[in-house]
C-alpha cells in the first residue's frame, strides 16, 4: 500500500473523540431515528386536521362548535410521539450497544455518547414541537379550532416555556427507556419482568397512600400550583435518576449472541 | 518479542458453569494464532474476555500490558466482531462500513471496497436478511480493513463458500505482509486454517490443552504405513496416538522420530507421511470424532 498508512500504522492512537463517534453511530441511519418520527408526526397531525374538518364540518350551531372545541383542548395526539421517543431509547440502548462494544467501545464511552445522542434529539423534537405550537396558535389551531400541540397538559406559557417542556418531556421518555433498555442488556427477560413488576407494585401503592389519606385534590393542585415551569423542574428528577441508573445497569452488562 | 495478550490464571463462571477455567497463555505481537476447538468449548467467551465485552470471575488479562476492561485507551486498538454480533435491526451493511471508520483509526476504505466486492456483498439489504455466510463476511470486511493492531475472527469461516474462504485467506495473507499485527482466529474448521496459523491454542471444555508452535506441533507426530507386521514391530515402544488397520496393512500416528528412526523405517519398507494439524490435534486430546464429524 501507500507509504501514508504504513506511517500511520506506527503512529500513536490518535484521541479522537469516542463519544462523538458514539453519537454519529446511533444517528448513522438518520431515516429511522429522526425520518420516521417525522413521518409519524405528519401522519397523526394530518389524520387530526381531518378530523377537525368532520367536526367542523357537521357541526353547525355555534355554540355547539364552541364546546366540541373546549373538548380539543384534552387533545392526546401528539402523546403517540412521546411513546416512539421511548420505543427508540429503548432500541438505541439495547441494539447499539452490542456493535458498539463490537467497535471495541467502552461502556462509559457508549453510554456518554448515547445521553448526548438523547439530548440533541430531544431538542431537535422539542424544537419541531414547539414551531408546530407556534403555528397552531397563529393559525387558530390550523384554521378549525384543532388543538395538538397546545393541548391543556402543555400548559399556555410561552414559546420558551413551550419548548422547555416539550424537551424535558422528550427526554424523560429516551432515558426511561433507557434504563428498561440497561435492564434487559444485563438481566435480560427476567429482570425486565420484575423491573415492571416493583415499578407497578409502587405505582399502584401510591395511587393507593392517595386515595386512603384522601389527598387526590391535592395531587391535582399540586400540578396546578406548579405549572408548566415546575412541572419542567420536577420531571429532571425521574429523568436523571434514570439517566444515572441506566449507566449503573450498564456498567456491568454483557453483550450476548 | 512483547505480548499482545498476556492471560494467567483466567476463570470465568455462569453459576455452575465454567465456561473458562485457569486459563494461562500469551499471545506475542505481530503473530497469526489459532484458537481452536469444539462448539461451547469456551472460545467465544475467552475472546470476549480478552476484549472487555465480558467480566473475569478470577485471574488477569492484559493486552498490550493493560486491563482490557473499560480501558479506551487500549481497546481501540482491537478489533473483534463476534461470529453472532448483533446489529440493530434496521442496519444495512453500508452502515457498518460507514460507521466502522470512526471508531478504527487505521481504516482502509479502499480495502473495504474491494472486499465487499470480492465477497459480492450486497451492503444496501438489511443485515437482518442476509445469508449465514454473508453476516460472516461483514464481520470479516470490518476485521480485515479496520487493521488493529489486536484482531480477532470469530469462525471467520461460518456460511463461507469455497471461493470466499479462500478470499478471506488470500487477503488476509496479503494484509497481513503489509501491515503485520496479531491476529488471533478462532474456528472449528482447523484444516481451513491450519496453515495460516503460526500458533496453535486448543482449548476444551474451558481448559487451555494445547498451547504451542503450530510447526514444532506438526513434527510432533508422525503417521507410519505399512504392512501390518511392520508397522506393529516398528511402533513398538513409541506413544501411539492412533493405530488403524485395514486388511493386511496398518496405518499409525506416533510421536515424534529422531533422523535414525526415520532412516530405519524407511528401511523397514514403511511409508512416513506428515499428520494434519487436525488430525493430530483429534488424537492428541482424544477429542472427537465429533471435531472430524464438524469440519
């Protein structure tokens, strides 16, 4: 070959970053981590926007029109995009890993690259979200009244507000699947069986402390006290208990074949 | 010489398995070994010990002087794609070849090009679908090309046809000349191999068994032929590893024979032929019939 390889051969490694390359890997095939829920999002906007367009259309009383309307504003759509978010921490984690320890990756490496991989797409969806908001509002909710990405739970704050939210909720979603991802990457069926098992047990627990001390107005007020800032707040304690989890887990799993 | 691998006293259990047991040996650089041995023998996991993939239950590892766990800093000069590496599941083979650079600071692209042609690769069908024999070559396009000083084939040979094993071979050879660097290469095909390795380590049932030049190896053994009478009066005080007899002739494997011994079978009428590492590998552990059944 080339007199330049041979020479680079004897060169010492060069400390290029692993942690980029972490973050190029999972994005190397951009048209299914980043394409397909764009599709996905067109999809389920266009489907609403049609169905604003039934409503809108057959109904004729003007008060009528006004109370379907109240009743957009509890608009669950844009949730299907959240799920996918975690759908892809969870593929990311538990596909990627095993190439990347392949590529002679460390699991400290990979897992540094695989947060910051979350943190971009987070923001990048959490700003795709927040123009769509925009547009929403400007447009008197796409010219019928339709509420998607300024349904009821994203508060009526701010651009900025908007968009803090929508990447805290983002990234609540990539590394909770995440740690699910860790979970089966070491324990593997089992462990993720009894994962959901205590996260049930506890969920269910609480709903229970709730009903008992009879201090559900006060869960409720607690999210209206808050508002979306806070929400904003509180939502990085889960995230980042999971982000610190998922690297515990990992630390010590082994790819398997 | 130094080491590229340096393994002592390596144990790695799964709860009442062990999968490697006091494993000691080393690896000098710049040298093509041969890990061999049976299906579950412990290859596979002795590799991903050696890599960091996997923890060890006791013992050390090092290559190139360093803990392999963790250690960035030396596992990015090795290269091991397992025989069963997983790949997401939308990956297409380009991608791995695309992604693979940034991670083998020695890449050749070029060397990748030509050998994804030479396997006749199709690098845009998801990995998912390709044959046994084309998922091997994928791993053994990234084994050749990323150049790391520390290489590992994982049953390079899985799902090959003829022409690619003997591609593989020949490129790997060539490569080899240019840019020399330890290789280390575990398969159960040993005849397929045998005569690229410059080291043979066998391992069974998780223990090293035969760790040695694959040369001296080779001239360890001898295969005599002849008429019965001769050949039982001539193996007389040798270690026979083998003896079989067909009609009135007698074929048998013995150790090694100093030029006098070799002279006075020759006398005595008897033919000497050399024995395949294979082969003498199968009578040296008593192994199997099921190593000859496999290849």
């Amino acid at each position: 070959m080339t007199t330049t390889t041979v020479t680079e051969l004897a060169r010492p490694s060069r400390p290029t970053s692993r942690i980029g390359s972490v973050v190029r890997l999972h994005l190397v095939n951009k048209a299914s981590i980043i394409g397909t829920p764009l599709i996905i999002l067109g999809f389920i906007l266009l489907v609403n926007v049609a169905i604003w367009a039934i409503i809108a259309a057959s109904v004729t009383d003007a008060s009528d029109l006004a109370d379907a309307q109240e009743g957009l504003q509890w608009s669950g759509a844009s949730f299907y995009l959240f799920i996918y978010m975690m759908v892809l921490g969870i593929l990311g984690v538990s596909a990627t890993f095993p190439l990347a320890l392949g590529f002679s990756v460390t699991r400290r490496d990979f897992y540094l690259g695989t947060a910051a991989t979350w943190v971009l797409l987070s923001v990048f969806f959490g700003a795709v979200f927040t123009l769509l908001a925009v547009v929403e509002t400007a447009t008197g909710g796409w010219g019928l009244g339709g509420r998607m990405f300024t349904a009821v739970y994203f508060g009526d704050g701010v651009w900025y507000q908007r968009f803090l939210l929508f990447t805290a909720a983002f990234l609540f979603f990539f590394f909770f699947g995440t740690v699910i991802a860790a979970i089966y990457s070491r324990w593997r069926v089992t462990g993720t069986l009894v994962f959901f098992g205590i996260l049930t047990v506890l969920l269910v627990a609480l709903a229970f402390l709730a009903t008992v001390t009879r201090s559900w107005p006060e869960v409720g007020n607690w999210f209206v006290v808050n508002g979306a800032p806070g929400l904003v707040a509180w939502s990085l304690v889960p995230t980042v208990i999971s982000a610190v989890a998922g690297y515990a887990v990992l630390r010590r799993a082994t790819p398997r074949g | 010489m130094t080491a590229a691998v340096e393994v002592s006293g390596l144990t790695k259990r799964f709860g009442s398995t062990t999968a490697v047991n006091e494993a000691t040996f080393t690896v000098e650089e710049n040298t093509i070994h041969g890990l061999l041995g049976r299906n579950g023998a412990g290859k596979t996991t002795l590799m991903q010990l050696i890599t960091g993939q996997d923890f060890a239950t006791s013992g050390s590892i090092r290559i190139f002087g360093e803990h392999p766990v963790e250690n960035s800093g030396v596992l990015r000069r090795v290269c091991f794609i397992k025989e069963s590496q997983k790949y997401p599941d939308d990956f297409k083979p380009k991608h791995v070849f695309e992604s693979a650079p940034w991670f083998f600071e020695n890449w050749d692209a070029e060397l990748a090009a030509r050998l994804i042609e030479d396997f006749r690769l199709p690098v845009n069908r998801r990995i998912k679908k390709l044959s046994r024999g084309q998922t091997s070559a994928v791993g053994v396009i990234v084994g050749l090309a990323s150049r790391a000083p520390l290489t590992f084939f994982d049953e390079p040979y899985l799902g090959l046809d003829a022409v690619a094993r003997q591609i593989f071979y020949d490129r790997l050879l060539e490569d080899y000349a240019e840019h020399p660097r330890t290789i280390i290469l575990s398969t159960h095909l040993i005849d397929e191999v045998s005569s690229l390795l410059e080291h043979v380590i066998v391992i069974d049932d998780g223990r090293i068994i035969i760790d040695q030049d694959s040369d001296s190896l080779r001239g360890s053994a001898t295969t005599v032929v002849g008429t019965g009478t001769a050949v039982e009066s001539f193996i007389a005080g040798h270690e026979v590893l083998h003896l079989d007899r067909i009609g009135g002739l007698a074929s048998a494997t013995i150790g090694q024979l100093t030029p006098a011994e070799r002279a006075a079978a020759t006398t005595a009428g008897l033919e000497l032929t050399p024995v395949s590492l294979q082969q003498l590998i199968v009578r040296r552990t008593g192994l199997a019939t099921e190593l000859e059944k496999s290849a």
